[in-house]
C-alpha cells in the first residue's frame, strides 16, 4: 500500500504542526501582497512581508501547502506541460516557515526527521547541496544526516542562492536530491549530466537571510529565516516508488476520468494529450475557484490560454462535444477535500468551463484547417509566418501558445516577430480608426494611457485591498511623474480592488498608501473607455510617483452597502416584473452605498399595494439567503438562459451574468447581465425597503429604496417619530391611527360649531373680535345694517346677510369678512326697496374700497371681495354714501 498524495499532504502538516508549527491554509492564488506578481508560484509568497518585518503575524513558525501557478509572467512553464514528468502549471508547494525563530540546524534536523523517519526514504537515495561558501550548512548536514561529503555537494551558482525575485527576500540554500536509480540516466546534482532525470531535487531549504533590490543585496532581514519549499507532486512520485508526477494517484485518477469520457488509451501517442488536460484542468478549477475568469488581459488571459490549450487537446482526442467540465467531478473528489474552495465553487467551474469550450469549438476546426492549409508543405524546422498565427488569434481565438503547441509535434515554430508586428499594426489601425469616429478630445489622453499602460486589472470582485504599481498620474488633465500631499490627482495602476463607476454602480472610495509614507483618501473611481480604472485621490501625507508599489483599499463598510443595494435592484427588477407584467424593463439605475433609485418603464403610478408585494416578495428572497452566482457567457447565450439584458446597451463578446435567489419550484430567481459587485449570499441584504415611487418621464416611474442598516435606520426614525406622536397624543403608538382619526373628527365638528357660533355671535350682538353688533343706522331714511367680521368664514356671508335682512324688515344690509388680510362682502337690499337700490351697485363701490374688481349678484344679494382686509371700513363707507347718492338723485 503506498501513500497517497492527500495522505502526504495531511502527513508533512501534521508533521510541522505537532512540532509547533501554525498550520496556515493556502492563500489565494491571485497575489494579495505583490502587484508585480501574477499568480502565487512559491509556498513564501504570502508570507513575504512577515519575513521583512513589515507584518506580524500571532505566531513565529508556520507550514502550508501552498497553492501554486507558474504560467504566465516570469515563471513559465506552460510550454513543456505534457511533454515532461514533473512540469506543471499548478501544483501544491509544502513548506514550513520560521520568521526568526529557528535557522539552519532546526530546518535540516526537521527535513532529515521527516523525509528518513516518518516517511522512511533510504538515506542512501538523498543528496544534499550547499552554497558553495556555506560551511555551517556544510558541517550541519554531516552531523545531523551523517551523510558522506561526496553527498553534500557544493554549488556555486544561483541554484543555491534563492530569491524570490528582482527585490525582496533573499538566502543561500540548500536542496535535496532524490536518487530515482542508476536506471535512469543523469548525474548527481554540479555534475556535467545533472540535467538527467535520475537525481530530482524533492526539497529546497532557503535560509532566509538577506534583502535585495534590484537584484543586488541591500540589507538583512531583521533575523535569520527559513522558508522551505517541496513540491507535493514530485514527493508523491517518490513515496509512491515512481518516476513520473503523472504516475502519482491524484494524476492517475484524473487522467483515467479524461481516458474513459474520450473513450481513448491513456498512453502512447495520446499521453501528452491526457497529461495537458489533467494538469490544466487542476490549473483552470483552482483559478476559477480564486476567482480569475477567462478574459482577454491580464490573469484572465493567462487562464483563457491554459483552458483552450488543453481544449485542443480533447479535440485532438476526438471530444465531439465539451470535456474539460465534465471532468470537474474527478477533480473535486481527488482534491475537494484538502481544498474545500474546490467544491464550493464546482458549479461555477463547470459553467466557466463549458461556456469557454462551447465557444472556442465554434472557431477551433476551422482554425485547425487554415493551419493545415498554412503548413502544408512545411519541413521540420520549418517556420510558420507571424501573420498567420496572428490570424488564428485574431479571428479563431488561438493563443499564441496554442499555436506554438499544435506545431511542436511536427517540429515547426511560428515567427513570433511577425506575430507581433501584426499586433501593433493592428493596434495602430484601431486608433486611427478611433480618431476618426470624432471621439471627444478629452477622451485622447485616456487613450493614449490605455495604449500605453495597457488596461487595468480588476480584482475587487474577489479581494477588497491589494497592491499595485503605479502606472501613470494626472493631474488637473495633463500627466505628471509624482505628486506631494494636499494635492489632488488621478492615479492609474496595473491592478485595483476598486469599482470603477459602471453599470448605475458608483465608483469605490477608499484610501491608497505606501510604505514609504503616502497617505491618499479616494473620493471616486472612475472608468476610462472601459478599461481604464482612475482613481481620484487627494493625498494627506507623503509623495507618490510613477513607479511606486502602493496598496488599496476600498471603503469596505461602503462597499458592503453598495454590494447589499446592487443585489437588491436585481431582486427588485424581477420582482416588478412579477407583479406589474414584463412590459417593465430598467431605464435607468444608481446603486449607492446609501441608497438604490431604479427606473421602469411603466405607464402609470404604482399603488400602494403593488410595491408592498414587490417588496414583500424581495424580502423573502433575502430571507432565502440564496447565493450569488456568476458567470462568463456570450451575450446571445446569456439572453438564451433568460438573462434579462438592458435594450441598446452594446455588450462585449464576453458578458458577466448574475444569478441570484429562488423561486419554489427551484428556477432561478434573478439572471441578469451584469458587471457590477454583489453580496454572496441575499441575507447579507438583511432587509429591503421601498420609500418612495415617483414619476420621471412620461411612461418611466421610479422606486427608491433601502437596504441593510440604512433600512433599518429609516425604519427607526419611522418608529421614534411614531413614538413622539404617540407621547404628544398621550397614548399607545398602536393607538395613534384611531385617536389621529378621532381628532381630526373632532376638530371638524368643532370647527363647524365655531363657525355657528361666530356667526350667531355676530348677527346677535356681539362681533367676533368681542365687540357688539351696532343696531342699523339710518341713512337716507332706510336701515342700514353694516358690519366687519374678523375671521368671519367667508362662505356664510350670504346667510348672514340674509339673517340681518330679515331682522331689519326693510333696508340695507351688509357685512365684511376679513380673513388673512383679505376681504370678503356681501350687500343685501329687502325686497320692498330693490326699487330704489341695487345690491349689485352697492357692492361694486365696497370691492373698489377694498382694491378688489368685480364681484356680482342680484339686485337684491351680490357678493365679492378685494385683497385689502384694512380698507374694510372704508368699504362700509362707500355703501353708506352710495345709499346717500342715489337718495339724493331720486
Ligand atoms: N522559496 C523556495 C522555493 O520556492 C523554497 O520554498 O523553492
């Protein structure tokens, strides 16, 4: 019974951690501590800055199994994958780590113990090598392992001088050497054939001493170190009594899984096939599952070409349909376990894997044809022209490398200088034409930085602070190298966990700062021309220059907020169309941290029960506490699926769908096309509330609403001022409705007796400032009853006057009711005298005294008014006088 790889795994953790080790899971294989690194290629990586000193960590020794891809940037092996027994793009480094706690002695007694004791490895098979200068280490592995001098082996290259790149942490080290046997050819390591496959380094031990800066020793590390790297696969072999990584288990079983859905043999002319697969597989499920997505830039790219490489090779294998996604489930079950990231994001890499060979099948045949065609008549060693493979990476989709490897067999290569030229014609032809279609000028200076600095990479999806190198500045719209504090300025990087604002989503805020004392606050980001991310920062403290490393971070508890109302505008969409048809579709949308507004198309206002439901019908999706989901896809088989799409939006070839909650027959509640960041699961929304609904153009509404902690708050403020009336009206805030209803009942009742009550006051005797009704007055030997009314409702002038006719028998009557300062009158002449005065008459003198026009009536009651109350008395006098005048012309 030999050991398996997850036995091995489990067994040099355990190791380490019984010895006083903190077992660290792996990191992310995305970096989150060097922008200039693509992917995490060594178990150190993230802990450099625990061996610089610039971070502390709760403990001084540590060991992992560390994640690892050496594909793209400067560790490359994609090439040889296939074709070799140990390259790989992705493997598992073990390593255990002191961060100036022990040094040399303690590293190499725990390796000996390890690999003699525990594992039982023949001493006789092991070989060490030194730093050609390093006596210690020299005298150390003699004493601890008792091995012969001619097996420790001085080296005077940079094979024992580890580094982990042009700057940072650096040490002597010493490797150990497995013997696979004197049937495999190849010499001990130093010696002329030590390229062979005999001797195979299983473990490298880094004494960690030494810091470097453009590749020159500039200091030492605040104390010795050690960081110790074995690669899983290789040991695998080992203890497993093999020769080739891709006899070990876990390579075995995924490439039985490739042999039985091909239906094809595992070796022979197919090996290399099986091996690209396999590996690439393991490569393309562990990125995704860190979430890197297949793109056209960047790490995205890098995947891209790793998951078409090994699509070429199903095809080559005779896969009529898409392969590498139903291999998932053998992936999962050899490795799920010791990485639960693996399962968790099964369903993700199944899709991503599926959309990508679906869509990379519609071009590679024909691709494969024109290659054919192209290399017809090609003899070993014979080059195939640049403009061609650019033509199978500009129209079929071949990465570079994917051409490169379908030629290897045959022995041709491709003209990589050709390859780029047509590029940067191409570029240059892109430009012109972009010149050309009347762009704005303001836009020029964000093209020109996008050619130059290429497009940003986008990490916020999955990580809310990382670093990265700056690229360029601006300010004020023109470039600058550098920038001091109290300035503001725009600051582009290679990389960024910011949202640039995109989508109806607002732009990230944060802070950026650097070790050497910069300290800037982000107020917005924004993007340029769709890939350019900017950054406008106002910098407190310190400088910051082209060139510099710095490290981002986003507002996270803005973000949060943003994320939470994001997903709901998604919940929110579908939940309108629910309930009001699918005519409903967005026309506008801000998702802010405070906040989310949502424009629909829909004709008229929506009731107050239409949005309870719709936000009923959100709440319980939160409830639900569903996951999001995302995916790549075409655009075409995203609006296939029932992605809900904005109509004259133009989208990419590539669009990002968002799923999200669930309906109770299990169907996906939300699918929408979209590039915006959401929460991971609907609960984390916590609570949806609409707060208003309102018109914005004819046809569109619009529905505002709240989520999470700015609901709850809302909600509260509600209840405190519910509290507030309920204290004021002295009673329970469940009673406020009906005692509410009760005043305002009472006050109307109240408000009718005080208006019979002035009205009776003031026809019978006394006005309602208090002062007595006068008895009429004669004038011109009639009666004459006038009167001013303060406050006097308007609207029972008419009966008042009436009541005032019939008291006097035969006369005038008349009275002024002044409210708000303005004047309302009414003139009423008894039947008996309509003869001799006309009430309408009358009143057009009272309006005109009292700056008003018009008015009108009978002969017996006219009514009217004028805006000036103060003139009321002036208007009694002119009736008076124009009772006198017409009794004087009669
Ligand atoms: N950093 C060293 C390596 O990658 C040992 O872990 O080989």
């Amino acid at each position: 019974m030999t050991i398996s790889t997850n036995d091995i795994r489990r067994s040099f953790l355990d190791y380490f951690g019984s010895n006083g080790h903190r077992i660290v899971p792996s990191a992310p294989l995305v970096p989150q501590n060097d922008p200039t690194l693509m992917f995490v290629n060594a178990g150190m990586v993230p802990f450099k800055n625990v061996f610089t000193g610039l971070e502390t960590r709760p403990y001084s020794t540590a060991t992992s199994s560390q994640k690892c891809v050496r594909a793209g940037g400067k560790h490359n092996d994609l090439d040889n994958v296939g074709y070799t027994a140990r390259h790989h793009t992705f493997f598992e480094m073990l390593g255990n780590f002191s961060f100036g706690d022990y040094f040399k002695e303690q590293a190499i007694t725990h390796a000996w113990t390890l690999l003699t004791k525990e594992w039982g490895l023949p001493a006789d098979k092991l070989t060490a090598t030194v730093f050609h200068t390093d006596d210690q280490a020299f005298d150390l592995w003699k004493k601890i392992a008792g091995l012969p001098d001619h097996r420790i082996i001085r080296i005077p290259t940079k094979d024992n001088f580890w580094a982990m790149g042009a700057d940072g942490p650096c040490g002597p080290c010493s490797e150990i050497f497995y013997d696979h046997g004197d049937h495999i050819p190849g010499g001990p390591p130093g010696s002329p054939d030590e390229d062979g496959d005999r001797f195979v380094e299983i473990w490298n031990l880094v004494f960690m001493q030494h810091v470097q800066e453009a590749d020159a020793i500039v200091g030492d590390l605040p104390r010795p170190s050690i960081d110790t790297g074995m690669g899983l696969e290789r040991v695998a072999a080992v203890l497993q009594g093999v020769h080739d990584n891709y006899d070990t288990d876990t390579f075995k079983a995924l490439i039985a899984a490739s042999g039985a859905l091909t239906h094809t043999a595992t070796d022979g002319a197919n090996q290399a096939s099986h091996r690209v697969i396999a590996d690439h597989l393991r490569c393309a499920g562990f990125l995704v599952a860190d979430g890197v997505l297949p793109a056209n830039e960047g790490r995205g790219y890098v995947l891209r070409r790793i998951m078409r490489r090994a699509m070429r090779h199903a095809h080559i294998l005779g896969a009529k349909e898409p392969l590498m996604h139903r291999l998932v489930p053998a992936l999962v079950t050899e490795m799920g376990a010791a990485y639960p990231e693996l399962l968790r994001a099964q369903p993700l890499i199944e899709a991503t894997l599926q959309q990508e060979e679906t869509r990379f099948r519609q071009t590679l045949d024909k691709g494969l044809r024109l290659l054919d065609d192209a290399t017809t008549g090609m003899t070993s060693g014979d080059v195939l022209a640049g403009e061609t493979a650019f033509k199978l990476y500009d129209t079929y989709g071949f990465p570079y490398d994917l051409t490169e490897d379908a030629l290897r067999v045959q022995g041709f290569r491709v003209d990589r200088a050709g390859f780029d030229a047509a590029m940067t014609e191409q570029k240059r032809a892109a430009r012109a034409a972009w010149k050309g279609s009347g762009a704005k000028a303001s836009d020029e200076l964000w093209f020109d930085l996008a050619e130059e600095v290429g497009a940003t990479e986008f990490t916020g999806y999955a990580s809310d602070t990382g670093q990265g190198v700056v690229l360029a500045l601006v300010k004020d719209g023109a470039r600058v190298t550098s920038a001091t504090a109290g300035e503001q300025v725009d600051v582009i990087v290679n990389q960024t966990p910011f949202y640039g604002e995109s989508g109806g989503q607002v732009g990230d805020a944060g802070t950026i700062a650097s070790e050497a004392g910069l300290a800037a606050e982000v107020s917005d980001t924004s993007k340029q021309l769709g890939k350019l991310w900017v950054h406008h920062a106002r910098l407190t403290a310190g400088e910051i220059k082209v060139g510099d490393t710095v490290t981002l971070a986003i507002d996270v508890a803005r973000r949060a907020a943003i994320r939470a109302n994001h997903s709901a505008t998604h919940l929110l969409h579908e939940a309108l169309r629910q309930r009001l048809g699918t005519h409903v579709a967005q026309k506008g949308s801000l998702v802010a941290p405070e906040r989310l507004r949502f424009d629909v198309s829909h004709p008229n206002a929506m009731s107050a029960e239409e949005l309870a439901v719709a936000e009923a019908a959100v709440n319980a999706q939160i409830r639900r506490n569903g996951a999001v989901e995302t995916r790549l896809m075409t655009p075409d088989d995203a609006i296939q699926m029932g992605a809900m799409a904005l109509f004259g939006e133009k989208y990419g070839d590539e669009v990002r769908v968002v799923s999200m909650g669930s309906e109770d027959d299990g169907k996906t509640y939300s699918i929408e096309l979209c590039g915006g960041t959401h929460v991971t699961a609907l609960g984390d929304i916590g609570v949806f509330k609409i707060v208003g609904e309102s018109a914005v153009s004819s046809g569109v509404r619009r529905v505002e609403a709240l989520t999470g902690e700015a609901a709850r708050a809302y909600l509260n403020a509600r209840d405190e001022k519910l509290r507030e009336a309920a204290a004021t009206l002295k009673t329970a805030p469940d009673d406020v409705p009906a005692r509410v209803a009760a005043l305002v009942e009472e006050r109307r009742r109240l408000e009718r007796e005080l208006a019979e009550a002035r009205k009776a006051l003031a026809l019978g005797g006394g006005g309602a400032g208090g002062a007595a009704a006068p008895g009429p007055e004669t004038v011109a030997g009639v009666a004459f009853a006038a009167q001013v009314l303060d406050g006097f409702d308007a609207k029972g002038l008419r009966g008042a006057v009436d009541d005032s006719k019939a008291r006097i028998g035969s006369g005038v009557a008349m009275l002024v009711a002044v409210n708000d300062g303005r004047a309302s009158v009414a003139v009423g002449v008894t039947d008996d005298l309509v003869g001799r005065f006309n009430a309408v008459d009358l009143l057009k003198r009272a309006v005109a005294a009292l700056g008003g026009q018009g008015g009108g009536g009978r002969p017996d009651m006219a009514q009217g008014g004028g805006p000036d109350g103060t003139k009321a008395s002036a208007a009694v006098d002119a009736v008076r006088a124009g009772l006198e005048e017409v009794a004087a012309s009669a």
